[in-house]
C-alpha cells in the first residue's frame, strides 16, 4: 500500500462517512418530516376496506339478512362461525329454517375474509373496528344477530 | 467458573445464539462453537415456531388454504399466495382473465418492494446502525397502506383466490401508486448515502460469508442470496408466470457472493421492481378481476406443483390430489430453509459480527423456514 | 454580576468564618461530594434525554413526550422504574466482583470529574498534570468492564469484556496522542494553564492542521473509550444481546448506563477544553469591541455549550453508523489512527518550536 493509496482510502471513507453525517443532520434539523402518529390522541386512518372483525349490520327495524344457509360456516379455515338455526312458523303454517343465533369466534378469526365472499345474501361484513383487546376472552365469542332480530323481508 | 465457561479440553466456546436474540429475527436458535471469536461451526435448530402448516392444509379446500401461507413467509404473503393459487389454476386449467394477472403482477411487485425495504432495515440493525431501520419502516409502511385500502390487510392478505383477486382495485390504487414511485426513488438514494456507500458497512459485508456459484447450486438457494453468487435463477424470468414474459426488467445478478453482493443485488431488485410498477400502472386492462370458478374447486386425481419468485427466492407448492375437495398432500418448498442451510458454510472462520451480517444478508424469516 | 466564582468565594469564606479551618475543609469536602452526586444524577437525567431527542429526530420520530412538559420527566420516571427493579444476581455469578463493578465503574467517572474547569477559576482539582490524570484514570475503566464480564458467568458477557480490553487499551494510545499534542502546543499539563494558553484563539484556531487532526483523532478515540457505537462492541446489541452488561439489572445496571454517559460528558468536556478553549470566551485577536461582548457570556456557558455541542458530535455518530467489526477496529487503531497521531504529534512539536502557530 503506497503512502497514497493510504491516504486516498482515509479520505474517501471519511468522505463516505461524511455523506451518512449530512443525511442524519438533515433529518435532525427538519422536523417537518417527523412521521409518528401519536395514535390515542389522533384517530389513525383506516381505509374502507380494512378488515377489522366480522359484523351484521341490522336495518332500524332490527332485521338482518342472514339466512342461516351455514355458507361461512363452511368456508370459514379455523371453525370461527359457528351457525345455529332454529325452525321458524311462517304466517302461512309452513316450517322454516331460520337463523337463531350466529356465533362468531373473534379469538380464532384470522380476517381472511372468505365468509364474507362466500356470503350469498351479503348478511356480513367487515367492520375497521380493530381494539379488540379485553380483559376476559369470554368476551371475545359474540353473538352478531341482535336480540330479537328476524330475517330482512325478500331475501331468500 | 472457568470450566464452566470455557468447554473443557479443546478450549473451544459454543454458545445459543437464540431463541431469542435481537439478530436472529425471530426464534431461530443457532448452536455456534467459537475459538475467541472465530466461527468454527453454526448449527441451526428449527422448530420453535412449527405450526404444521403443511398438515394444516391437508384439512383445508382448495379455496382455505391458500390464507394460511400467508402465515409462512409473512413479508411475501402476496407471493405466498399467488403461488398457491397458481397450483390450484394449474391443475383446474382456469385461465385467469388478463386484469386479474397484471393486479396480482402488481402486489407481487409491492410485496417485493415492501419485503426488501424491511430487510434494508434489518440489515443495516444486524451490522449495528439503528436509524436506517426507522427509515425504512416510512416508506414501508406507504407500501403497507396501499395494501391495505385494496386488500384490507397490511401484512397477512389473502388476496389472491383460485382464478384471480378477491376484489377489484381500490379507485385510489393508481394515484397513490404513482405518488409513491418518485418517493420511493428518492429514498433509495438516501439509502445509498446511509448505507450502500458507507465505509464502515462496506468494511463489514464486503469479503464476508463467500458464497460460490457452485456452493449455491449444490446447496439449493435461491433468490437474491444466489443470484448475489453469479447464478441466474430468477423464476420470473426462467419460467415466466402471469404476465412476466411480457415485461421488460433485468435479472440483477452480482459475481462476489459476498454480504455486500446481496445487499447489491437486493438494491438492485428494489429498483427493477419500481419499474416494473411503473410499467404496469398505467396499462391495467378492464376485465373481469377474477374468473368464473365453482364454488367447490375439486383438483382431479394427480400431482401438480407450481413455483414463484418470492423476495426471499424461488417458493415452491406441490399439491398431491387424489380427487377430493382438500389435497391429500402438500409440500411448500420455501426458500429460507435452503439459504439458511448454507449458513454453516458460510460463517466458519468468519467473527461473531460476520454471522450476524451473514444472517441480515440471507434475509431469514423464520416462520417460512420452520412452517 | 455573580459568577460561581464569586459564589463558591463566598460560600468558603462563610465557612470559615464559622467553623474554622478544619471544619471549613470538611464541609467544603462533604458539599463537594454532595455535588458531585448531584450533578452525576442531574447529568445522566440531561444526557439520556437529550439522546433519545437527537435519536428520535434523525429517525424521524418524535422521542418522549409523554411524562411532563415535551416529555422531559421521562427521564426521571425511567430513574425511578429502573430504581424500583430487583437487581438480580445471577447463580454462579462472582457475587462480590458482580457487584463490585459498577460501582467502581461509577467512581473511575466521579473521579475523572476532577480537573474538569466548569468556569473561569471554578475547578475541583487543578493539579499539575490534569490532562495526564484523565487519561491515567479512564483506563481503570476497562477494569470495571472486565470484572463485570467475567463475574457475570455469562458467555456473551465475557465476550464482550474481552473486545472492550482490547478496545480501550488500544484506543487510549491516540486519545494520548492528541492530548499531547495540545500539550505540547500549549506547554503545560495542566487544566487550567491550557486554558490560559487559548487567551487569544482557541488551539483549533491557532494551531490549524496538527489540531484539527487531532481533534478528529481525539473524537474517534474518546467514542471508542466511552464504548459508544459505531464502537459498541463490548454491548454490541446484535450480536452479544448487551455485552458485558447483559446479566445486570435495575439500579446496577443504572449505574453503568450512567458511568456512559458521565464518560461522555466528561471525554466532551476534556476534548472542549483542549480544542475549544474550555470557558475561555471567542476571541479574535484584537477586535476589543467583539471580544467584549463574548466576554458578557457567562464563562460556565461558554463551557456548557462547547461540551454539549462535541456530546452532539458523539451522539450523531452513533445514530449515523454502523458497528465496525473487533478486527477492524484494531485496525482502525493500529493502522490509522496510531500512526497518523504519531507523525501529527512530531508535526506539532516542529510547529511549537519554530512557533508557526498564530
């Protein structure tokens, strides 16, 4: 290694070091760029599409659209939904499968979102709520048809 | 003490580098004996993070399983999937409406990206410099919220189903695509003053952990890790899926097989699949986002297998079928398991820092390796 | 106006006046131990804030600012957690050398604290050969180190003790070399007569080339002593989890997080007085007017700002770079900085001797 080549390396590596110095100074003097959300103080921006849990949404009359037809049953990966139906008497006397409660296993729902599009009524869908953290799991197994609730009119 | 601490007779040192260990990315724990600091040898025990995938989808349809890979290489889940997905259309003959394969051509390509920055990151932490990992966590997570206004997911998406996407494009997917790129550029000249160009991080990978091109052949690796070796093995360009043979991207390939060779060759492909997304963005053709398939997907009796270009290399899904709605077998061939398995090779003879540089340079996630 | 001299004048004089000259001394001794306290405490809570604000900043983020006004308690809240914790010994452990280590980690720092001048005249210990006792005092550090490594029975502690030996003897050979080449500059050992000697310019004004190289050289090798990265490798968080200190916890483990950074503050406060003039206000030849006003500044601030702006210089490069690797470290040493302090320091002799500085 000749004298210069020693002096060329330390030069071009103080250099190189120099360059990373100048980025890190920049950053430290511009705080415009800082890009932390302070998360409880400000709502964090959740797309539309984001998969939060599974929801029914009910119309004012506490109706939903869920048939009972076990469809995200079946396509549900890890047993998350868990159907029960009940026979309903219709106003003509006639017997019919219906809806009696549909439990939902948040705690085993990995948000693949195949129930969802296996869904033939459209009956559920994914909600942005996402904290879902509490203090027991019991909690976390919902029943997503409200008290009460029956079937929307004119889904079949 | 001293004949606890130094192991008897050949005055060798082994130690666990994890389970838990802030280099090892997870729970990958690493027998290593040293003299002084030099590696003699590196063993790697798996099996911490075993979830039996392969044997979970063995229960599962041909439409369930595809979101459990998604579990296996969590930074490529796009990839994961697609590939899944592309066994299964393999063997129905489904062909997938061209929309649906630029979409997917697409979120692979962002995958890539957004897999890369994150390893840029954790390879700048492995050799000890702590602010590129913050720096690249911001452009990571743009990529991450462009996921996840299409797919409704940041890391896990499930996205791809048998015969195309789940959903359409967001409407905002184009201009956030298009706001990203020149970001993105300008970033990856910052990493360059951060990192690529750095003396000290230069010291640190460049001669580190040779990997030849026969080594790499022998050992099975793929992906940058080989290509950084002089072997040219990129699957989307050796057998081209979806619509790779119709874009124009270079295979970067490096000759050194060194630490910084990967690291190169990683750059190297963040930018190559920055035009890619550049080429795509503007020619999304109208269509169907996804074919018309029956409910049931029955695979017919045989075996099929399919393989893709992960960020990590070539990620393989055999599926043997004998007619029914769950497959009778499957095998992921993942890519971390033969680069890690090149690891001893690698770091013998090598120091302490050298394994930790080696191991940032493999890329290793450990739930793709251990499945 | 009041300066510290005048204070402590006047507080020494009280003394006496009441408890005569024995008692005078032994208060004056109690008080100064008390400060000393104090002032470890006041400067640990200071530096690890300042730290994680100049860390936050340059990785885009915004730092603590939870606990208190801009988050400045946090600090203090950390203070008391890590207080509040077990400090666990391990089975196996050397039980007297475990403990013992950071304590005389701790005290190798109070000690150094000695010939530092806060002000004009305001120093706890002018002795003649001050800059000589700092670099004699600061390797008994790399003792503290190796105790703590090997009492630990814990193989990565031990690996790192073992890198930080051969780290800080190696290193201190510079950080030697660019101090006398002040030394020589300004022909005297001593704290307080380097300062004298920067009356009219600071020696990184006067004595151009030599000084300047030395300044970087002393800048490089201080990191490398106080064992802060890119020159980390007796933690090396990566690679051996915390080095040396991966067995300790709560208010041990306090104490060597605090040793750190009194070894910053006062490697910056050394490399502040022999480069930067130390209190010693700018002044520029004879521009009387200029020199005034810089002379209205507070001698303690002027000192203050030197030493927290060379702590920046420190801090930057660990936010900046990566780790070296042991054997490119010792090269860096051996190879580099060895021999460019070796021919800086005869280019400073010649200089001093045929007076070519201003």
């Amino acid at each position: 290694m000749t004298l210069r080549n020693y002096l060329r390396n330390i030069f071009q590596g103080l250099r190189s070091l120099w360059t990373g110095m100048r980025r890190t100074g920049y950053y430290f003097v511009h705080h415009k760029e800082i890009i932390t959300q302070q998360y409880p103080d400000e709502p964090p921006r959740l797309a539309e599409r984001f998969r939060g849990e599974v929801v029914m949404p009910h119309n004012e009359s506490n109706e939903h659209r869920c048939t009972g037809c076990t469809a995200c049953e079946l396509a549900c990966p890890n047993g998350t939904i868990k159907i029960i139906t009940k026979y309903e008497v219709t106003p003509e006397g006639k017997k019919k499968k219906a809806l009696d409660q549909f439990i939902y296993h948040l705690e085993l729902c990995t948000l693949c979102n195949l129930c969802i599009v296996a869904c033939p009524t459209d009956a559920i869908k994914m909600s942005q709520a996402f904290e879902h953290s509490v203090l027991d799991r019991r909690e976390l197994i919902k029943i997503l048809n409200k008290p009460g609730s029956r079937l929307m009119d004119g889904v079949e | 003490m001293l004949q606890e601490i130094t192991s008897t007779d050949t005055g060798c040192l082994t130690i666990n580098v994890g389970p838990q260990h802030p280099s090892t990315h997870g729970v990958l724990h690493l027998v290593i004996t040293l003299s002084g600091e030099t590696i003699l040898r590196v063993d790697p025990h798996l099996g911490y993070i075993h979830r039996s995938i392969e044997k979970m989808c063995e229960s599962l349809s041909y439409r369930q399983f595809i979101y459990v890979t998604s579990r296996m290489d969590y930074l490529s889940s796009h990839i994961n999937n697609h590939g899944c997905a592309l066994c299964v259309e393999q063997a129905l003959q489904i062909e997938v409406p061209p929309r649906a394969q630029v979409i997917r051509v697409l979120m692979d390509e962002l995958t890539r990206m957004a897999s890369h920055v994150l390893w840029w990151g954790a390879m700048a932490m492995d050799v000890g410099a702590i602010t590129p990992f913050f720096h690249a966590f911001r452009e990571r997570e743009l990529i991450n919220e462009i996921m996840e206004e299409t797919c409704g997911a940041r890391l896990t998406m499930n996205y791809m189903v048998p015969g195309g996407v789940m959903f359409d494009l967001h409407p905002n997917f184009q201009k956030r695509v298009k706001d990203f790129i020149p970001f993105f550029k300008s970033k990856l000249d910052e990493y360059d003053e951060l990192l690529t160009h750095n003396i000290i991080f230069k010291q640190r990978t460049q001669h580190i952990g040779v990997l030849s091109r026969e080594d790499a052949i022998s050992y099975g690796v793929t992906g940058p890790t080989a290509r950084a070796s002089g072997w040219a093995c990129d699957v989307r360009k050796r057998v081209p899926y979806e619509c790779y043979d119709r874009l124009r991207f270079e295979e970067v390939v490096e000759q050194a097989g060194d630490c910084y060779a990967r690291y190169l060759v990683r750059m190297g492909e963040m930018r190559q699949s920055l035009s890619l997304v550049e080429q795509l963005i503007d020619n999304i053709p109208q269509g169907d986002f996804q074919a018309k398939t029956k409910a049931v997907l029955k695979l017919p009796k045989g075996e099929f297998y399919s393989r893709v270009e992960t960020a990590r290399g070539e990620f393989g899904v055999y599926i043997v079928s004998e007619g029914g709605t769950t497959p009778y077998r499957i095998k992921f061939r993942s890519p971390g398991f033969s680069n890690l398995s090149a690891l001893d090779h690698m770091a013998r003879g090598h120091k302490i820092g050298d394994l930790v540089a080696i191991m940032g340079s493999l890329d290793l996630v450990i739930p793709d390796i251990d499945r | 106006m009041w300066s510290i001299e005048q204070i402590i004048g006047a507080l020494n004089q009280w003394l006496q006046h009441t408890l005569g000259n024995v008692g005078a001394a032994i208060a004056a001794y109690i008080l100064l131990g008390i400060f000393v306290i104090l002032f470890f405490s006041v400067l640990g809570l200071v530096l690890v804030y300042m730290e994680r604000k100049v860390s936050a900043w340059m990785q885009v983020r915004l730092g603590p600012n939870r606990v208190g006004p801009k988050g400045l308690l946090q600090t203090l809240a950390d203070t008391l957690k890590l207080m509040s914790k077990e400090g666990l010994t391990p089975a196996g452990a050397d039980r007297f050398l475990f403990n013992l280590a950071p304590v005389l980690m701790i005290v190798v720092s109070m000690l150094l604290l000695a010939p530092v001048a806060f002000a004009r005249n305001v120093q706890i210990w002018d002795l003649n050969i001050g800059v000589l006792y700092v670099s004699a005092i600061s390797s008994v550090s790399v003792l503290a180190v190796l105790i703590a490594g090997w009492s630990s029975n814990n193989k990565y502690s031990l690996l790192g003790a073992m890198r930080s030996g051969a780290q800080i003897v190696s290193y201190e050979l510079s950080a030697g070399f660019a101090i006398l080449t002040v030394a020589v500059l300004s022909g005297s050992l001593q704290v307080s007569q380097i300062i004298e000697s920067q009356q009219t310019g600071w020696w990184i004004f006067r004595g151009h080339l030599p000084v300047w190289v030395a300044t970087v050289v002393y800048l490089i090798a201080v990191t490398a002593e106080t064992n802060r990265a890119p020159f980390d490798l007796a933690e090396a968080e990566s690679e051996l989890t915390a080095g040396f200190h991966t067995e300790y916890s709560g208010m041990k483990f306090a104490l060597f997080f605090l040793a750190e950074y009194a070894n910053v503050f006062i490697a910056s406060a050394i490399g502040a007085t022999l480069f930067l003039g130390g209190w010693m206000p700018l002044h520029i030849g004879n521009w009387e007017a200029f020199n005034r006003v810089m002379d209205w500044i507070p001698s303690s601030i002027w000192f203050l700002a030197k030493t927290f702006f060379l702590i920046f210089v420190i801090m930057w490069f660990r936010w900046t770079f990566p780790r070296l690797r042991i054997d490119q470290l010792l090269e860096l040493e051996w190879k580099y900085l060895l021999p460019i302090g070796l021919v800086n320091l005869i280019l400073a002799t010649a200089i001093a001797v045929l007076g070519w500085h201003f």
